[in-house]
C-alpha cells in the first residue's frame, strides 16, 4: 500500500534561514509526487509536481524539490524562507491512480 | 473566478442531524474528490467520483453518501452526524489522463455538538 512520511512535524524559523522539508513515500511502482501548502484558514494550493523528467522542479513563490527515487524522497527547499510562508506544507503522491496519499503535515513557522 | 466551490463554509449543527455539503467545480474537470482533514490536520481521502460514477470508496461509515448530478457537482450528504464527524471537509477536482493534479475548494468546517 502507498503511504507518505513527513518527519517534520513542526519546523520554527527565522526569516531569511534555508528551509528544507523531508517527504519519504513508500511504493513500488512509477509515482507522481506533490507538495501542497495550506495557509491559516485556506484551501490546499499546489506548490510544485512531478511527473517524470528533471528531478529537481521549481515551483511557486521560490520553492523547489528533488525526487530521489533511490531514496523514495521527495524533499521540499527554500534558500530564503519570510514570514509569509507560515503555513502547512503536505507532502503527497499518487501512483497509478488519481487517489492522492498525504503525508501527516508540517506545520511551519517563520518568525521575522 | 472561483475553481471549485463549497458550501456552507461553516456547518454547526447537533449530533443526530442529518447536513448535506455542496461543491462545485468550472475547471471542466472529469473528476471530483471528498476529502476529510481531522483536527491534527490529517488528510484523507472519503470519496472519488469520474463523470459521475463512483471511482474511488474509501473506509467511510455509511451514514456518508456522496450524489454527483452532473460531472461539476459532488455533494456529500451525512445521516445522524456524530462528534466524530467534526472535521474539515475538502471538495477537490482534477482532470483524468496525464495529469492528476488536484484543485482544492476552500473546505466546509463541519462542528458537530
């Protein structure tokens, strides 16, 4: 069975440090992977995915994750963090189905 | 433009009550997903739905009935609501192919007293 593990259940920091979030999954075939962010009192948004191709993906507001299928890692970076990215970061996957397995949730928070 | 809609936003109702959520999605999207998030902020899957036959039924009491009139619209009924039940409940869309990537609605905050 696919499962999602975030080590990180709390993360504080300060603005400007680097941030980098764990994700390990756990399946046995092709998986897409996906790290979604849910601000105070907001709906889930999507940060970045991946399907196939440069394991290294880019996505919004400067973050960024690297697929290490050797690792069965998923780990999300920011260089820079601001008080602003304070939210829940979900670490998800799906293999080849569209049922989307979430990890537990890191909850973040930068302090200025 | 609203992607995907639900409504209410907030549900406070009594135990034993029956409430019914309603979602709405513009994207054009084959797919529409239930999901439940706990009061530790966990994720889970209830229910998929694919041009409105039902994909995906995951451990959910029976008490929890999705009905999707149309390939834009999943409700989830809930009979004689227990504490338990008091959740946030989130309503997603995606298309069916290539992508899975999922759209959220802004989520109904169901409080059962």
């Amino acid at each position: 069975a696919q499962s999602v593990s975030q080590h990180n259940h709390h993360v504080i920091l300060s603005e400007a440090a680097s941030l980098e979030l764990g994700c390990n999954y756990s399946y046995g075939g092709t998986v897409n992977l996906f790290w979604y962010v849910q601000y105070p009192g907001q709906h889930l948004q999507l940060l970045l995915k991946y399907f196939s191709g440069d394991p290294l993906v880019k996505g919004i507001k400067g973050f960024e994750a690297e697929f290490i299928k050797s690792k069965f890692s998923f780990n999300l970076r920011k260089p820079s963090v601001q008080w602003s990215d304070t939210a829940e970061y979900f670490c998800a996957v799906n293999g080849n189905t569209d049922k989307l397995i979430f990890g537990t949730g890191t909850r973040l928070q930068v302090f200025p | 433009d609203t992607a995907v809609s639900q409504t209410p936003k907030y549900l406070v109702t009594q135990m034993g009550n029956d409430k019914s959520i309603k979602c709405e999605q513009n994207l054009g999207h084959d797919t529409m997903y239930w999901y439940k998030q706990d009061s530790k902020k966990f994720l889970k899957i209830m229910f998929s739905y694919n041009n409105k036959e039902l994909i995906i039924n995951e451990t959910v009491p029976n008490r929890f009935s999705p009905k999707s009139p149309d390939k834009a619209h999943l409700n989830l009924h809930i009979n004689s609501l227990e504490l338990g039940d008091s959740a946030v409940y989130f309503c997603a869309s995606s298309l069916v192919g290539n992508s899975y990537e999922q759209y959220f609605g802004p989520g109904t905050r169901l409080t059962v007293t």
